[in-house]
C-alpha cells in the first residue's frame, strides 16, 4: 500500500529564525507594516509504500527522528494518509 506523508517541520521555541526575519522585513518594506514576526519552516511531501497504517505511522516516525527533522533544534508533525493518486491510477 502507498502512503503520503506531509511533514511540517518547524523551528523549536527559542531558535533564531534568519530566514523568517528576512520575510518579516521584505514583508514591511512592500507596505505591510503590521507584521512583526514571521517563523519559517518546510513541507516535505514523502510518497513510500507500508503494508499497513500502524508500520506507515511508525516509517515516518523514523524518517523524522533520522533525517528529516533536527531533533535539537527542529519539531516535526505529519499527517499521513493513503495515497490516492495511485488509489485511482493516477501515478506520478
């Protein structure tokens, strides 16, 4: 069975965020004075093949504790769900 996992992954609490100050500031000089923090992050789209939900949620578990996100400086949440591209045969 095919998964796809979106993974949200965030700077923790605390951590200085160079590339959300630099949005925060663009944002202010195009006129948009009322912003006054702006946190980046990434989406990771991850498509991989599990035989079940219970070893899906625990790959993806995996894949953010090793890979994907940095445990020290990093949070990751995820929403995993069956995916329906090749549920209707529309694979890419």
């Amino acid at each position: 069975m095919r998964w796809l996992a979106e993974v949200h992954v965030r700077l923790r609490p605390g951590i200085a965020d160079p590339e959300g100050q630099t949005i925060a500031g663009g944002l202010r000089s195009l006129g948009f004075d009322g912003v006054t923090d702006v946190r980046a992050g990434k989406l990771l789209r991850v498509a991989f093949e599990a035989a079940d939900r219970a070893s899906a949620e625990a790959a993806v578990t995996q894949m953010c504790g090793r890979l994907l996100a940095n445990p020290v400086m990093e949070t990751a949440d995820w929403e995993l769900n069956v995916d329906e591209r090749v549920a209707v045969g529309i694979e890419s």
